[in-house]
C-alpha cells in the first residue's frame, strides 16, 4: 500500500470513529431514565450506526455509491427511525400507517413476535398483533399495557362502527381468554345509562351488562333483545319479576349458612292476595321439607287470636296447620273460607288428651271479696256487677304449688255465691266464643248457693262469668281435662 493510500485509510478510519463517537452522544440516555441527549436537528441526518459506515463507505468509493449506501430507515418526516435491539426514546408520538395500496389479505397489518412464534391465525386479524410462543426468547406475553397515571388505562380497545365491532376480544384455546387485576377490583363493567335489561339489539349467549343501578344481567339466549337473567345481589335486596329457580343433579341446589343470630335462608310473601307462598319444598320421592335444630326442629310463628281462623274472606285449604295466640295447634281438615278446624296436641305435658284428671287438692283460684286472686291478679276486691263479664285466667293460677296445667282443654270445680241481693244467674263459657243461654247456676234473693260445673277452656286457658245482676262469686278448682 502506497503513503497515500495509508493515509486515506487513516483518515477514513478517523472519521468513522469520530462519527461513531458522535452517535453515541446523540443518541445516549442517561443512567435514571431522564431525557435523552438527542440533537434531533443532527440525528435526522444519521440515524444508526449502519448509516455512518455506509456514509463511510460512500467517501472512499465515490458519490455515485453514496446515494445507495447512505439510505437511513424509514422514518416519520420529523422524527427518527426505530432502531432494533436497542432502546427508542423519543419526544413526539409515534405512528405506524399502512396506506393500504396493496392487498394484504387475512392477516395483521403490523406484527411483533418472537422467534419462535407464527403469526396471527385466529381468524381475527388486527392492526396490531403480539404474538408470544414459548421458546428460546421465553416470551410470556403477546401484549402488555402499563399506566402510572391517574385515571389512566393501560390498554384500550375501541369499536365504533356498528353492532358487530368489537372493541377487545379475548380468546385462548386452552388457558384464560382474559386475566385481569386490580387494586380497586380486578374488572370494572361500565354500566348504562337505563335501569334494566337491554331492550334492544342483538345479542349473544354469555354477554354481561350492568344497568343505571349497577345490577348485573346475564344473556342466557340469543335474541333480539334476547333473554337475560339478573344477577342476585349479596348484602342487597333483589327484586325480580319471573321465577328463580337453582338445579342441582346432586347435593343441595340452594344452601345458607350463618354463624351469628339470623336466617340461613329466608321467604316472605308480601302479596296483598291470599295464596302466595314464602318458601315452598316439594320432592317426588324423598322429603319436601327435612327441620333440625338444637331448641327444636320446627317453630312456627302464632297468629294475634286465640282459637281457628274464623274470616270469611280468607280460603284456606286442607291439611294446613295453624297456631293461635295460645300456643294451640289447629289442623284445616276440610278447605273452605273459613274450612273446619280440628284442635290438635292441645293437651299439657305429660298427661292423655282428653283425660280428666284431678288436682292433688281443690285450689280457690277466685273470690270477688278478694283483691289480687290468683286467676284475677290485678282486679279489685268488689261484687260482680250485674250484666257485666268477669275474665279468669284458670291454667297456671297457682294456690300452694297447686295448678291446672297450660294445654288443659277444660276445668272441673265449683261456682259460688255468696248473699245476693236479688235473684238471679250466672253463666260460664270459654273466652271468644258467644255466650250460652243456659246458666250454669240459679239464686235466689240472700241466699249462698253452690254448683259443680265443668267448662271448656280457651285455647290460652280462660273462662269467662256472666253475672245477671251484681253478687259475690266464688270459683273453686278440682280437676281439669287434658
């Protein structure tokens, strides 16, 4: 090699050197992720190392090679190309445009992948795809958007040209379609502008849509508006107009658990028409309704009357069971408005029903001479007035450890009089029933007279005494039926 060729080398080894040192300043960013150092009015001329040994090149083999040599990477008219392999950091957006002047067919406009992966085949092709297929390069995601701003998403999708653009689709042919996460919660669904189900529209088997009132309906068949089904709401009261209805092929279709004082599961009716049904159990073959508990299997709830149902604007039905202000239990055992009630398990605790048994000894549960007797304990000591009722509580009246018991059906005793005035009767009968026109007992003017009676009880346990005309009355117990 002649000197002068020595020395072209040399100064053209010089000059690479010094341009690559430039490009470097050009393009470096700093260690903490500031800004870049970018001379964007000298970058525009040179924009990768490529470029400057072709520019290189071009000085020592002629301008006529340099215009081949010296081509940069395609680039926006006022930014820089994107350099591959290596970090791109720029102050201006960036755009990817696909004039569209050639045919490109079922397939994505611009796509980035690894090594590995093929390209788009899912029959949907997009803009721009991420394809990620686990390989050399262990490439988990196919695409991956991040915000740190406030109010910011990071990733959008949007669809706006008529009902079938989709604005993101998620697929996957053997994973998640979509994993979503979120401090605030991991999905959040827009809701309409309109409380209720869509109305309009097709739609699809699957879709999700939240109302105005943030309720969650299901589309359950394809139609227009299709069928769609609420969602039930927990710690909410739903309302909804159809049947809901739970299936199981197994186990238990509907289950409620509690650990405090509640309900598992609880029905009400609130109808304002006879008929309707809180909670309704029906089994084919096994049981419609199974009760365990640990104070008792069932309870149900009294009515506010002692005695039947006795409205004649209520229809009720055979084999209902219904429990008055007592505590007594009536079977329906013909329908009707009001039907024919038969008394049942009406008798006290440890003793046949429908026996009569006697106390240990008579007690004196009343005497009008008295002030606070046991079957009156907050009435005055006073005469009977005359054509006036006098109410006895005679179950639990309580004389020296002695009582007819709750439950008892009938009492056996004695009914008193004591110096009447005038003649004249008295008349016992259960409480909320109408009185009798048979007296149980006749007086006359002065005298004292006695008489054994024996009277049906009130489902509570009362009797009531008709006095005729103002006296003192006696009512002694001795027995009681069960």
């Amino acid at each position: 090699m002649d000197n002068d060729n020595a020395d072209d080398t040399a100064a053209l080894i010089k000059r690479v050197e010094e341009l690559e040192a430039r490009l470097t300043q050009l393009t470096h960013v700093p260690p903490s992720g500031g800004k870049a150092t970018t001379d964007r009015s000298a970058a525009r001329t040179i924009t990768s190392r490529r470029g400057l040994f072709k520019v290189a090149g071009a000085a020592a083999v002629g301008g006529a090679a340099a215009s081949l040599l010296a081509a940069s990477p395609a680039s926006a008219t006022d930014g820089n190309g994107i350099l591959m392999g290596d970090q791109n950091v720029e102050e201006a957006p960036t755009w990817l445009h696909y004039d569209g002047t050639s045919s490109i067919g079922s397939t994505d406009l611009f796509t980035v992948y690894d090594s590995t992966g093929p390209l788009n085949n899912s029959n949907f092709p997009s803009a721009l795809a991420g394809w990620a297929n686990a390989g050399a390069a262990a490439v988990a995601n196919g695409v991956y958007g991040y915000t740190s701003v406030s109010d910011g998403y990071g990733s959008i999708g949007f669809g706006a040209h008529d009902t079938s653009t989709h604005g993101v689709l998620a697929s996957s042919t053997a994973g998640y379609g979509l994993v979503a996460q979120g401090g605030l919660a991991p999905i959040r669904i827009e809701p309409a502008g309109t409380a209720g189900a869509p109305t309009s529209g097709a739609h699809a088997v699957g879709e999700l849509y939240v109302d105005s009132s943030g309720v969650l309906y299901q589309c359950i068949t394809a139609g227009s508006p299709g069928t769609w089904a609420q969602s039930l709401l927990l710690d909410q009261t739903n309302t909804a107009t159809g049947t809901t209805s739970v299936t199981s092929t197994g186990g238990t279709a509907l289950q409620g658990t509690i650990t405090g004082n509640g309900t598992g599961v609880a029905g009400s009716d609130t109808s304002t028409t006879a008929g309707g049904v809180g909670v309704q159990g029906v089994s084919t073959k096994g049981y419609g309704l199974v009760a365990g508990g640990g104070r008792a299997p069932l309870r149900l709830l009294p009515a506010s009357t002692a005695g039947a149902p006795t409205s004649a604007s209520d229809p009720h039905l055979l084999g209902e069971v219904y429990v008055d202000s007592g505590g007594v239990i009536y079977q329906c055992v013909a329908a009707g408005t009001p039907g024919t009630w038969l008394r049942i398990a009406a008798g006290p605790v440890g003793y046949a029903q429908g026996a009569l048994c006697l106390l240990s000894t008579p007690i004196r549960v009343f005497d009008s001479r008295l002030r606070d007797t046991p079957a009156a304990p907050s009435r005055a000591a006073g005469p009977v007035k005359g054509r006036t009722t006098q109410t006895l509580q005679i179950t639990g009246a309580t004389v020296a450890g002695v009582s007819v018991p709750a439950g008892a059906v009938g009492v056996v005793g004695n009914l008193t009089v004591v110096s009447p005035t005038v003649a004249g009767y008295l008349t016992c009968y259960p409480v909320g029933v109408t009185r009798p026109g048979t007296p149980s007992i006749d007086f006359a003017r002065g005298a004292t007279v006695a008489n054994a009676v024996t009277v049906r009880l009130s489902p509570s346990g009362r009797l009531q005494i008709y006095a005729e005309v103002t006296t003192q009355v006696i009512f002694d117990a001795s027995g009681f039926i069960a």
